[in-house]
C-alpha cells in the first residue's frame, strides 16, 4: 500500500497519519510512505518521520527530500534519546 505525504506535515494535518503508525504494528501490511512532495515539517511532522523510521518492517519511507532528510538529520543527532551524554549536558 502506497500513501503519499502532503507539501506541509505539520501537527495540525498528521493525525491521521500518527494513527496510521501507532497502529502499524497490529496490521501486517508493509506501507510505502512516499515523500517526494513534502517541503516542510514542524516538530510534529519530524516526530513522526523518527517513528515511521523506527518500523521498517511496517513502512517504507522513500523520496525524502534533501532539505528534509538534513533537519531530520539535525534533530536525531543533537537529540536522540540514546545519546544520553550529549542530553545530560542539556539537563534532560
């Protein structure tokens, strides 16, 4: 099954999206999350490319584009929950 995501993910059209995710795991089906329109992302929409990303079994996230690939980069390095040093430093 193919989903394409909207110009803009942000927390107020994601829902149904999150809904999507959060329940992949009861579902078998392996989604292909095509991203090639995307051109902007919030906190929201950031969150939940992090969780699509944590379930490759459940979903197949392709044409990202670059300018988002580099702040969902930026994100996940200056604040990944493994990297604990880094965070202890922030007082997290």
């Amino acid at each position: 099954m193919e989903n394409k995501l909207p110009a803009q993910l942000t927390a107020e059209n994601s829902a149904d999206l999150w809904r999507a995710v959060l329940a992949s795991e009861a579902n078998q089906k392996k989604y292909k999350i095509d991203a090639s329109d995307l051109k902007f992302c919030d906190e929201s929409g950031l969150a939940l490319l992090y969780e699509i990303r944590k379930r490759p079994l459940a979903f197949d996230l392709i044409n990202l584009p670059e300018s988002i690939e580099k702040l969902y980069a930026s994100m996940t390095r200056d604040f990944s929950p493994t990297n604990e040093d880094e965070n202890a430093d922030l007082n997290l």
